[in-house]
C-alpha cells in the first residue's frame, strides 16, 4: 500500500487516464522551463564576442588593484611614511576607450602627449536639432542639424556599455601582417546589454528569463585605427561633433541613420530617441590644450586631447575619496575611484595632498599638474550598476571641496595633468616625487 493511500493524500491526487493527450501535456509541463532556459542561454553564447584573430586583449588578467580600494590602510599617512615623508605609488591605472563607457584597468600603459595610449579615442554623439531629420532631406537642411557629444552625465546607462581593446600580437596563431584586425593597429570590442522587443510575446518571454538568469550581450568588433581602406570599404565619413567647445572633424565609424543595426539596438537600450552615432578622434583636426595647461614654448609640444573633456590626464589619490566617502548622506551608496574615472589612481599620503601639486615624477617621467578637476553631476552614478542617484556624492563635494577661486560654485576633487613629453611609461607600484607644489586657479572653458 502506497505512503498516500496510508496518509489520506491520494484522494488529493487527480487521476489521469492514460492516452498520448497526457503524455504530451506532462512532458511539456516538465521540459518547457528547461527548454526556454537551453534557448536564453544558447542565444547568449552566440551572442558573446568572438576573439579578434591576430590580437591579444589588453587589462589585466588578476582580480582589480582596486578590490582594496575601502580599506583603511589607504585613509592617510600613518602606514605609508619614511622619516615622516608620504610615499606616493601607483595602485591603479585606466584607460576609457570609448567617452563614457566602461573603462580597461592596466598593468602597464604608454603615456603621448594626447595622456594614456588608447584613451577617450572614441565618443557616442546624438544628431541635436529642433526638428526630425530624415536621409533625403536636403543638405542645407541637414546643416543646421549638429552631432553633440553623450556622456553619463545625461545617459547613466552609458557605464553598462563595456568595452575591451585587442592589440596585434605576432605569437598568435592567426597573426599576419596583412590581416584587417593588424592593419587597424587592432580592435575595439563594445559589449551591452541585450534588450528585447517587449510588445510581442517572444519578447515579454526573453526579457522574463534575463531578469531570472542574467542579462545576454550583443557585441561589436570595430577597427581601433581603420585605414584609408577600411575607411573607404566601409563607408566612413568625417564630420564635425561638438564636445563642449569644440567641434572637431571626426571620423563617423557607425551611424543609426544608416544600416548599422548594433546601433540601433544600443540605442534602444540607452534610451535615446534622436539618432545614434559612434565618432572616432581623426588626425585631420586635433583638439589643442590652453587654458592651465603649460605652452609649447615650455614643453617643446602643444598638448592636445582625443575626446577627454579637457586634458591628458587626471590624476586621483583615494585617500581623498575615502574622505569624501565618509561624508556622505546615510544610505549613499560606498564611493569609489571609478565613480570619478580617473587615469591614475594613487595612494600613500594625506586626503587632498595633492590639491597643491605643480610637478612630479611618475616612475621615469615627469608632469604638469596643470589645475584641480572640477566635478559635475556624472559622479552620482554608480559605475557598476549604470545608477543614478540622487544627490550624492555631488551633495557632499559642494560642501567640503568648492575650493578653487577660479570655480567658486563647483567642487574639486583629483587633479588634470600634462606629460613633459610625448612619450613616457607608466607602470602600477610606479613611485611619485612631488617637485614643485604652489597655488591653483582653475580657468573655465
């Protein structure tokens, strides 16, 4: 006699008549979940990057110098002195291929006069205009429309967007000197998430097994340095794209006014209804650095930028942003130097030490501190979640750090800097002499 019919349960037990009716519907029951799932998880897979040929990946293969990045041992001097001298390192190094994406954490960088090698040389930017541009519309009309440049300060989604630079690499099996991939001088891979159409039923089901078992990913491969060629074969233009000020001729790598569909479905993850477009810095037109910035006369070069919003390289202790950190509001989320996206991250004196820096030595290699980093609204949000909040830390800076004359009303935290020459290394555990410090006086755009 069964455990049920002992326990009274089988009266609770619906009695099917056996036929191929019950069978099927049993089956379906039972396997649908795990077939649903097989398919999310299949289109996942065939939506992860393929390795481009002849590359290796550039970052780090160990876990983050910044997995620390809270301890105390990095609040202040105490730890990190000799004779009562701060001793300044290197911990950690980025580069931002794409403006406003996700960075690559380095072992090791090259330093140009533009800042890091491969740094900000790429920018999303979105056709501004009073009314809706359309591909026949005349090109005197077309004039009035402008490319601006997007950055998390308006589009928080923007940190979701991963990127990844592969650099040719003659031990690879699929290196030869006249692949694509090598003439590009390599490739930048894009990774975000991928979205489905919520209105149909295939969808609402996709969407529904991303929240349970992760996000999938589109990804792109796009040529680093595309070639007359590469230009040409694909049908890349220049064109102007304003970033501040500026409005430097650039090359338009994809566009969502054209067939470029990897774009269209970022675009619709961003949330952005104007169009879409990937612009790449173009040697044609540089971006010259004034301002604090030293002169030609003094360097020997005039320095100038990609898309970095106005210099080389910023520069950032954490002992300073776990200061700040401690201050903000309760329940703001932990503060952490990627939420300022800097360059360089140092660490080894005293919070805010550095605010009176002039020159120093990295490693070899010297630099200009050239002016304080005023601080704008994109710090709010939160690099790992691609989360906005909503006051802090900008809440907190403005209380404790409006320290510059030169920008009275904003809030400074971490440094700008220029190299004293066109080339330089740069390596984590690098030691840093200050040799000159003195007063700053933020000039404005």
């Amino acid at each position: 006699m069964s455990l049920l019919r002992l326990t009274g349960l089988e009266q609770y037990i619906p009695r099917l008549e056996p036929s191929l009716t019950t069978y099927i519907v049993i089956t379906a029951t039972c396997f649908l979940p795990a077939i649903v799932w097989g398919l999310h998880v299949l289109l996942g897979i065939r939506s992860r990057q393929i390795e481009p040929a002849g590359c290796r990946k550039l970052g780090l293969r160990i876990r983050s110098h910044l997995a620390d990045q809270h301890s105390e041992k990095y609040s202040g001097i105490a730890s990190n002195q000799r004779n009562n001298v701060a001793t300044w390192k290197v911990k950690s190094l980025w580069i931002y291929p794409v403006k406003s994406c996700r960075g690559v954490e380095l072992n090791r960088g090259t330093v140009i006069g533009t800042g890091m090698e491969y740094d900000r040389q790429f920018c999303f930017a979105q056709l501004s205009s009073k009314f809706p541009t359309s591909l026949d519309m005349p090109q005197e009309e077309k004039a009035s429309h402008t490319w601006k440049f997007v950055t998390q300060r308006s589009i928080a989604a923007m940190a979701m967007v991963k990127t990844e630079i592969w650099v040719p690499d003659p031990s690879s099996p699929t290196y030869t000197k006249q692949h694509p991939n090598v003439q590009s001088q390599g490739v930048l891979v894009l990774r975000y998430p991928k979205l489905n159409n919520a209105s149909t039923l295939w969808g609402k089901l996709m969407n529904l097994l991303t929240s349970i078992f992760g996000m999938a990913e589109h990804s792109v491969h796009i040529p680093f340095n595309p070639t007359s060629d590469q230009i040409k074969d694909n049908g890349i233009i220049t064109e102007q794209m304003q970033i501040w000020k500026d409005s430097p001729k650039s090359l338009k790598i994809a566009s969502t006014e054209f067939s470029d569909l990897w774009i269209q479905d970022l675009r619709f993850y961003l949330g952005i209804t104007n169009h879409l477009a990937l612009f790449r810095v173009s040697k044609e037109d540089t971006r010259e650095v004034y301002r604090c910035a030293p002169r030609k006369e003094k360097l020997g070069y005039q320095p100038t930028v990609g898309f970095q919003d106005a210099y080389p390289l910023h520069i950032l202790n954490l002992a300073s942003v776990q200061n700040i950190g401690k201050k903000l509001d309760k329940g703001a989320p932990p503060l952490g130097a990627l939420n300022f996206r800097p360059n360089i991250v140092i660490t080894g004196g005293e919070p805010y030490a550095e605010d009176s820096w002039k020159r120093i030595n990295i490693g070899e290699y010297e630099y200009f501190v050239a002016c304080r980093t005023v601080r704008c609204l994109l710090p709010n949000v939160n690099p790992a979640t691609g989360v906005r909040h909503g006051s802090e830390p900008n809440k907190t800076l403005k209380t404790h750090r409006r320290i510059d004359e030169g920008d009275p009303k904003n809030a400074c935290l971490g440094m700008q800097m220029v190299p004293a020459s066109e080339h330089g290394e740069i390596k984590v555990g690098d030691t840093i002499e200050v040799l000159e410090t003195g007063e700053h006086f933020y000039i404005k755009q």
